[in-house]
C-alpha cells in the first residue's frame, strides 16, 4: 500500500472540489468578462468562490485578488509594493527562511540596487524581533514575513511583525499558504496588509491562489492587461480553478476543529509507531 506523506508540497483534490470544477471544464466554457448567458455563469462562480474564501479569511470578498498560485501571489505582494515605492521607499526586509516566492524577489531587487536586509532566526526558526525592530526605518516600504513555514512548521510570532513594521509606517506582508487550513490566521487581530493563500494546499487545484489586500494599500501590477481583478491581475480567469479554490475553503469553514484533531491523531499515531 502507498503512503502518500507530502501533503505539504501539495494535496489530493477533493471529490466535491472536483465536482465543483466539473461545469467549467466541460458546458460552462464562458469567458467571465462575457455579458451572456455562460459568460455570467462564469462570473457568478468567481464571486461565489470569493466569498467562500473571504468568509474562511474573515475578510471582505472585495479584498480579494485571485492569483495562479501562492507564488504569484507572493510576487505581486512584493514586486507590486517595491515598484509603487520605488521613488519614496527603497528598503524591503524578509527572513532567513522565507519560501523561494519571497527570496527570488527580494534578490531581484537588491540587484537593481534597493536595500534588503535579512533578518536571522532562532535554533526553532523563529524570527529575532529585536535585530527586525532595529532593522525597519523609515526608508522600509515593506516587512515579508511566512506565517507557517514550509519546510519545519515554525510559527512566527506575525502580529508583534506586524506591529514593527506599521510603527516605522511600513506595510507587512505574510505568506499563508502552509497555514490555511490548520491554524487560525486572526487578520482582524493582526492587522496585515497582505496575504497570500493557494488552493492546492486545502485539497484544492493547482492554478490558483489569493492574495488578500487590505483597504487602501497601493501596489503596482506586476502585468498590462485587461480589467480582470481590479486591475491589479489582468488577464481572462481560470474559472474552474477558482471555483475549486472557493469549495475547498468552504470545505474547511464546515470543520475546521474537526480537521485538526484528525490530523493531530493520525500525527501521533505516526510518531508513536517510529518510537
């Protein structure tokens, strides 16, 4: 029998995800900016998927811009910030273990010039806060911190982050994506100016993520298009992907306590029969 154990690089679809997507890839074939008939389908289908994902976030649907995946998501956080700032603010702070969506990125800008600076962690992964408060000035445009990370599962304490970054007046940004799912990301307590999530990491397809953005806060596109997303992410909606991405953060707003202890059993289970 297989055992299937890297459900953190990504996850089955779920048969009601699936099911879910089943339309858009077959009858309901409509272009979302379309005004008929499919085309409204369509639309209807993105909302709903939206407000699935902003009910699971607690968050306004109209905050949400729908991404191709977490990375992407991530990129147009940073890239879209650094670029708006370019003139004013010229300083972007990460971790020392921040996903390669992050890393890449902040490389790019520190060849082009801009200041980065990399902030150390503990022997559990754990960001130092006093080297990041005397780090952020007033020439930082953003602070990008994960909330869970991928690879150890170390939990950053992203609320005192985000408090460093506001008080030097620069935004915060975190990478969600591991801890959607499996533990609460208070963002009202919080208090980030983005985030960024991924379906196929809840049992939804690959090809779509979020980034939710806080009102007021200003990035500039990472692409030239058309209107989709606000225009903030042009270019014609992968319908079913979305939709999938809405059902399976539904699927957790139905049970997320249930899930949890589920996972926490069979965690167990594992690690006593390695003893």
């Amino acid at each position: 029998m297989e055992a299937y154990l890297d459900y953190n690089a990504t996850t089955p679809v779920d048969p009601q995800v699936f099911e879910e997507m089943r339309p858009y890839l077959t009858h309901e074939f409509g272009n979302a900016s379309s005004f008929h008939k499919k085309g409204q389908a369509a639309r209807h289908a993105i909302e709903q998927a939206r407000e699935r994902i902003a009910d699971t976030l607690a968050v306004e649907p109209g905050d949400l811009i729908f991404t191709s995946g977490g990375t992407e998501a991530d990129n147009l956080a940073i890239q879209g910030v650094m670029k708006y700032f370019e003139s004013q603010r010229k300083h972007l702070v990460i971790s020392a273990i921040e996903h390669q969506a992050v890393l890449a990125p902040a490389l790019h800008f520190l060849k082009r010039g801009l200041k980065v600076t990399v902030i150390p962690v503990d022997k559990q992964g754990v960001v130092d806060l006093n080297f990041l408060e005397k780090s952020v000035t007033s020439d930082t445009a953003l602070v990008s911190v994960m909330h869970v990370n991928n690879e150890v599962g170390t939990i950053q304490p992203i609320k005192a982050i985000a408090q460093i970054a506001h008080k030097k007046g620069a935004l915060f940004h975190t990478d969600a994506v591991q801890s959607l799912g499996k533990i609460t990301l208070d963002i009202a307590s919080v208090d980030p100016d983005m985030v960024s999530c991924s379906a196929h990491k809840i049992y939804g397809p690959k090809g779509a993520g979020a980034l939710y953005l806080k009102k007021g806060v200003k990035l500039k596109p990472m692409i030239r298009g058309g209107h989709q997303e606000k225009n903030i992410r042009p270019g014609t909606e992968n319908v079913a992907a979305i939709a999938g991405f809405g059902k399976a953060a539904e699927r957790l707003g139905q049970s997320p306590e249930k899930e949890k202890g589920r996972v926490l059993l069979l965690r167990n289970q594992l690690y006593e029969g390695l003893k």
